[in-house]
C-alpha cells in the first residue's frame, strides 16, 4: 500500500510555483551581481558589491550594459566578460538546485515497487517460487502454451 493513500496534505496551488520563481529571479540577480564584481576583481578595479537598497536595481543597469550601476567608484572592465561570468554562475547555481531537488524527492517518486532482493527478503525464496505464476504470468503460466 502507498503512502500517498493515508496522506491528508493540502492540493498543490501557486504557492510553490511563485517560490520557485522567486528563487530563480533572486539567484539571476546574484549571478549577475557576482559576475560584475568578479570580472571588476578580473580587470584591477577590485571587489565592488553594491549596497542592499541597489541590489536588484543596479542588476537591470548591469544587463543593459553599464557595469559601475549602483557602484560610487569606476574601474574599467568589459562587458562581456560580465555577462559570461554571471552566466555560468547562474547555470551552476541552478543546476544545483535541480540536482538538489532530485535528490530530495527521488525516494518520493517510485512507489510500491519493491527490488528483487527486498522482495525475496520478506517473502523469501521459497514462496517467490511457489507464487511465480501469479507474479510473473506472463512468463510462468501454467499449463498449455502455444
């Protein structure tokens, strides 16, 4: 018997879908952060993270090309090097969660199926065999086969 019949949970609604959009829009800005910061540390200008009230609105500056947005000091840098950084730490980031989140519900997601080693401990071997027809018809049956 499941577990998913003696559940008494509440039905899915657009709660974990606004969450997972939200986790996704808070680590796009980060990584485009993260990639600005990182390629101004690659360039000579230093680490420059923006305060926390320009955090979300120096990133639409950042994306439009202007890599000092929400910064008081300037160094030189390219772009580009920006936009792949904060790329590849966005893929890594959400690969991570991904993989993450498998791994927490991959015991959740085969249920009732029993591999053949718990099967024959808690049925054993002896009455795996006497029953095989009822288990496997389609390829124990008894009696005439064509």
């Amino acid at each position: 018997m499941t577990d998913s019949q003696h559940e008494d949970g509440h039905a899915w609604t657009w709660e974990p879908a606004v969450g997972a959009l939200t986790a996704v829009a808070l680590l796009a800005v980060v990584a485009v952060q993260a990639g600005r910061s990182l390629t101004l540390a690659a360039a000579g200008a230093g680490w420059h993270w923006p305060p926390s009230a320009a955090l979300v609105t120096s990133s639409w500056g950042i994306l439009a090309g202007d890599l000092h947005a929400g910064l008081t000091t300037h160094g030189a840098a390219n772009v580009w090097v920006a936009w792949l950084i904060a790329a590849a730490l966005f893929i890594a980031g959400l690969t991570a969660a991904i993989v993450l989140a498998l791994r927490v519900t991959a015991g959740r997601r085969f249920k009732g199926m029993a591999t053949t080693g718990q099967a024959e401990q808690l049925l054993g071997l002896g009455r795996l065999r006497a029953n095989r027809a009822v288990i496997r018809p389609d390829l124990y049956r008894k009696g005439y086969r064509r």
